[in-house]
C-alpha cells in the first residue's frame, strides 16, 4: 500500500514523514539481522521492499529540498530525477507486495506467471509514462520560467491499478490464511489507505512514503520475526520448519535431539531453562533450541564428523542423567540425523511423534531407517484418511469390510457377525485398524470411514437378504466422540434408511469411557437412535471404565465380554466364577451376552457353562471379506450345513 504524492501540494510538505520512513526501514534492517526470522523467498522479496522504500524516502526528501531551496535551471533535471525515482521506487513497493501475496496465497504457477507478468508490464510502461512527464510537458513539469505545472497524474493511475489487484488478492485467496492474518493485512492495507486520504484533503504530501511502511510493519511480524518463547527463551515451534528448510537449502550437515517431558509443570520448566541453555552449549557450538509445546523441546545442532558427534551426544546423555537424578521429571529423548527421505520441519516432527508412542519412560533412542519407514507409511495413510474425507464417495474403494462371524448358542447357526474395517492402500496393501483407526480419530477423519463401512455392510446386507439369508444383525464399530458431531444420528439414519435396510438388522457398538459427560451425551444420541429400532452393543467390557449404574442407564441389546476376560476365566477358578457371576447378572437383567476371544473347544465349552448367548473367536473364523460372510451363514457348530437362515 502507498499514497499519491500531488505536486501541487509542495509547499506544505515537511521532510518528517520521510525521515520517520528511513529510520523504520533501518529499524527492519536491524530487527532481521539480529533476531531469528523465517528465512523463505519471500524474506527477500521483503529485503528488496525495505530497500525501495528506503531510497523512495530519500528522493522524495532530494526532490523537494531541490525544488524548495535552489531550483535552477540547472537544477530541473534533479527535480525531475528525484521525483520519478520516487514515485517509480514507491509503486514498485506495490508490485513487490502483490508479488509478495501471490506466494504467500501460494497461487497456481501458471497462472502466477501469467498474473506476475501482466502487474510486470503494468508497472514497467507506468515507469516510462512517469519518466517522459519532464520531457513531453504533461502531468508534473516546470516551464521556462520555473513555474510548476500540473495536470493528470500517471502516478494516480498507478495507485489506483495496484491498490485494485490487492483488494482483488484479498478477496479471492481470503480463505488461504488463517482468517486473522488475512484481517491484519486488510485492515495495514486500509490504514495506510487513510493516511493517503487524510493527507490529501489536508493538502500534505509528508507522509506518502511513510503509508508504505505501515503494511511492511505488518508483513514483519507475521510472517518474519519469531518471538522467543517467554518462560524458556527457546525459539518458538513456528519457526522450526522453516529453519529446517534453511539447513536443507544450504546443505548443512545437521542432526536434532528431541526431549519431552513428561508431566513437567511451568515452575519446573523455569527452574530447567537457564540449565538446559548451559548444558546444551558445553557439547555442541552454537545450537539451536526450539520449544515444540509447553513440554517438548529440540535442539538442532551441526557437526563435523560421526565419530566426533557420536563422542559429544554419549558426554551429554551421561552428564543428562545428573540434570535427571536433581530433578526427577521422567523423558524420552530421542536422537535423529538428518535424511534424504525426511524433506521438511514436519517430516522431522512427524518421525518424532511416531517413535514417543512406541518408547517407554526415561528412555533414549535413536531413529533409524526401520522408524522413518514406520512414520512414512503412516503419512500415506494419513494422506488417504485425507483424500477419503476430502472425497467424501461412499463407495470407496480403500475401504474394505471384513465380518468376524457371530456363534448364536441356542440356535446353534451363525446369525450374526461383527464389521470390520480394513484399508488398501496402493503401494502398501491391506492396512489393519491398529494402524490407522488412531490416526483416523485424532484428525477428526473417523466418521468417514464410518460412513463409508455402514454404507457397504447395509448394502450387502440387502443383498444377503434377497437372497434367502435370514441374518438378523451386523454390528459396526462407533468411536464415542463421533457421537458428538453434529450429523452423526442424521448420518446413521439417512445411510440405513437409503439402502432400504430395516434399522434393527444395524447395530453400534460403543467402547466403555470413563468420561462422565461422554456417557450422559452417548445416552441421549443412543435413545434417539434406539426409537427407530437401531440396537447398541457395549464392546470390550472389562477393559474399560464403566459400572453397573452407567451400563443400566443405557439402552443396550448386547454386552460383548473382551478376550481377555475370555482368557482369565479359562486360568484362575476365581476370575472364573467372577466373569460367570458378570455373565448371569446381566442375563438376569435383561442383556445378552456375548464372549469374544473363543479360540478353542475348552473356551467355548467355558463360555456355555456361563450362558452366553452369543461366541465369537477364530475357533470358529478369523475376519473375513464381507463377500465371503455366506459360507459361514450355512455353516453349523461342528461344520454341518444347517438350513440357510
């Protein structure tokens, strides 16, 4: 943003706001030199702006003085010169800020070049029109006698075509930036428009070059200058991926050594910040420390050789142990080197997450090949989860269901079956949940994959049916925080009633939670789902949280007793007769019972003598492509085709 200098203004003008504008374009000089900023392409093209603004300042500054105190005839050209130079100088600041917001909305390279290049020509036949104004006697000239004249003004024109473009960018990329960085350029933008207009009707042109500088200042602080964190003094976590592309671009040879620590209070990481800003320093020569989250920390460091490396990273782990033994707050630390495979700040993160989940406390590790295979496959999984979201197609075709057949004991047929869910994923094959369920509900993407599995069981159900299979139920898996989106009951509804299904051939089946608002909010989605017929199963009981209250408090068909519950039974006479006493009080209350984890004829003839209703282990299956769900329907206990249900 700018402002339009009027000649007809000169003698009003006051050198201040030029004055002001040169020493804030020092100040940014000083302020990136000196602290740490987030060093991309578009630094430079600040760079480049900064120093525009500052030489638009001085002519503005030279041209008056000229024209004011010792305008000649032999002085005109200066004039000329001066003020040209000026006004070119502080339209390129424009250009550079449009050039500037094309990367940063992260544009299209075709039509950036196309774009770019039109604001190119724009500007440089502007430049031309502005230095011919002395030559061909219009806009801003001085007659033979010295006196001024002024008629259009090309730099107006200029003004306006630019001040356009960025209204433009603002508007059509607004969604690019989080919405209060785009608020922040709008309202620089429009605050350096006011000063313009301000100046104008008070017939001043001192402060033109200094409107420049008001976005410049808002540029800086949200896109450069990195505060540092105030209770560690560590860079903070915004500035990591960046400084990492930096290391790459230059070809360092870098390495990162990750701390977290575990259930660390604010006292505690103050009485640690000056410890670990010594500590690091004695091993490494000029480190870098990041604060990641409120306890998590990196130190990126470079280094000549391994073996030297290796000797530094063994005296600072020993002399760690000390710093752990006065403290005792509990860590992981992991070591990391760089590679070829891991590209960005968030690759490096990402690796670093993945491994915490797989160490135990206070324990070290260094990251190595089988690791960043392990955290890129996770990434393409997490990439799919992204484009299954993102596609939202119900038939999609990574999503796979499997059906683990369900025993019915007085029936003695398999009537029932339980979903599950499988990915296939090009390049990796079949994915099982252990993998991506936790991935899925962490990005918020797991009641896509829900969608999508109670779309396919419905329709093939329905196709069961019409084929002569009485199944009565098929159970699919709900996480409880799905119950909390917004369209979830509508989703289940909608998806069921569209197969053309009747609702009670669906069932959900919930894991216990020992959150006390996720039960009373699971309880009301669970009664609204239950008046149109859908039946709920509680999984995996005896793993989880729940009492007796909180499970009669809810409109539950079955409770599944978890494997492992299935295995205590079957080694300990009294777990034995504490899971048979669970089986007979919920029978007596009204629940069927339904043990997984059968995996032989003992567990099975177990399971009877506790009543229940319903087996399910691999004594009987394993899961098995939906498809392959017929086979088992004509299947009796000891593999007899019975009657198809």
């Amino acid at each position: 943003m700018g402002g339009i200098l009027d000649g007809t203004f000169m003698n009003s003008y006051s050198p201040v706001g030029d004055i002001i504008t040169m020493g804030l374009t020092i100040l940014f000089a000083i302020l990136l030199n000196s602290a740490y900023t987030v060093k991309y392409k578009n630094l430079t093209i600040f760079r480049i702006g900064e120093v525009a603004l500052a030489l638009a300042a001085v002519c503005d500054v030279s041209y008056h003085m000229i024209y004011s105190n010792n305008l000649t005839p032999d002085t005109v050209d200066l004039v000329y010169m001066f003020r040209n130079l000026a006004f070119i100088l502080m339209s390129l600041v424009n250009v550079l800020f449009i050039v500037y917001l094309v990367n940063l909305f992260d544009v299209p390279r075709k039509p950036r070049r196309i774009y770019l290049g039109f604001i190119g020509f724009a500007f440089v036949v502007y430049s031309v029109i502005q230095c011919l104004e002395g030559v061909l006697k219009y806009g801003f000239y001085l007659d033979e006698d010295l006196v001024l004249h002024q008629t259009f003004d090309p730099f107006v024109l200029i003004y306006l075509f630019l001040l356009a473009n960025l209204i433009a960018l603002f508007i059509i990329y607004r969604n690019k930036l989080v919405r209060r960085m785009t608020r922040t350029l709008i309202r620089t933008t429009l605050l350096a428009l006011v000063v313009v207009v301000v100046q104008t009707v008070y017939r001043n042109t001192s402060y033109t070059t200094f409107s420049y500088a008001i976005p410049l200042i808002s540029v800086l602080f949200l896109f450069h200058y990195n505060a540092y964190d105030i209770v560690t003094g560590m860079l903070d976590a915004k500035s990591f991926p960046d400084f990492v592309k930096e290391q790459k671009r230059k070809k360092k040879k870098f390495a990162l050594v990750w701390l977290r620590l575990l259930d660390v209070s604010v006292e505690q990481l103050l009485q640690l910040s000056d410890e670990f800003y010594h500590f690091t320093g004695r091993y490494f020569e000029n480190p870098t420390l990041f604060r990641m989250r409120d306890d998590k920390m990196v130190m990126v460091y470079e280094y000549r050789s391994e073996a030297d490396r290796d000797q530094r990273l063994i005296r600072m782990l020993e002399d760690y142990g000390k710093l752990y033994d006065k403290y005792r707050i509990d860590y992981k630390i992991i070591l990391m080197d760089d590679d070829p495979i891991l590209t960005s700040g968030e690759d490096f993160m990402g690796l670093s997450v993945y491994m915490e989940k797989r160490m135990g406390e206070n324990e070290v590790r260094t990251a190595n090949d089988r690791d960043i295979a392990g955290y890129q496959e996770s990434r393409v999984i997490l990439d799919n989860l992204r484009d299954i979201h993102i596609k939202g197609n119900l038939e999609d075709e990574r999503v796979l269901v499997y059906c683990q057949p369900v025993l019915n004991t007085e029936k003695e047929t398999f009537c029932n079956a339980e979903a599950l869910m499988r990915l296939k994923i090009p390049g990796y094959g079949i994915v099982v949940p252990d993998d991506f369920i936790p991935l899925a509900e962490k990005n918020g993407y797991i009641h896509d994959l829900t969608k999508v599995i109670l779309h396919k069981v419905c329709c093939a159900m329905k196709n069961l049916l019409s084929r002569g299979y009485d199944l009565e139920c098929v159970s699919v898996n709900v996480s409880i925080a799905e119950l909390r989106m917004p369209r979830f009951v509508e989703d289940v509804k909608d998806i069921i009633r569209e197969s053309g299904l009747d609702y009670d051939r669906i069932a959900l089946e919930l894991t216990e939670t020992k959150n006390e608002t996720d039960f009373a909010f699971a309880r009301s989605v669970m009664e609204e789902l239950t008046e149109v017929g859908i039946r709920f199963y509680l999984d995996d009981f005896g793993t989880g949280y729940s009492n007796y209250d909180r499970i009669l408090g809810l409109p539950i068909d079955i409770i599944k007793f978890d494997r492992s519950m299935t295995r205590m039974a079957s080694t300990d006479r009294r777990t034995r007769y504490l899971v048979g006493s669970f089986a007979h009080i919920f029978r007596d209350c009204g629940y069927h019972v339904l043990f997984e984890g059968v995996e032989d004829v003992e567990d099975e003839e177990l399971c009877g003598e506790m009543e229940a209703l319903y087996l399910q282990g691999f004594k009987y299956s394993k899961p098995v492509p939906i498809d392959e769900l017929p086979d088992f329907l004509e299947r009796g206990v000891n593999g007899d085709v019975s009657t198809k249900l």
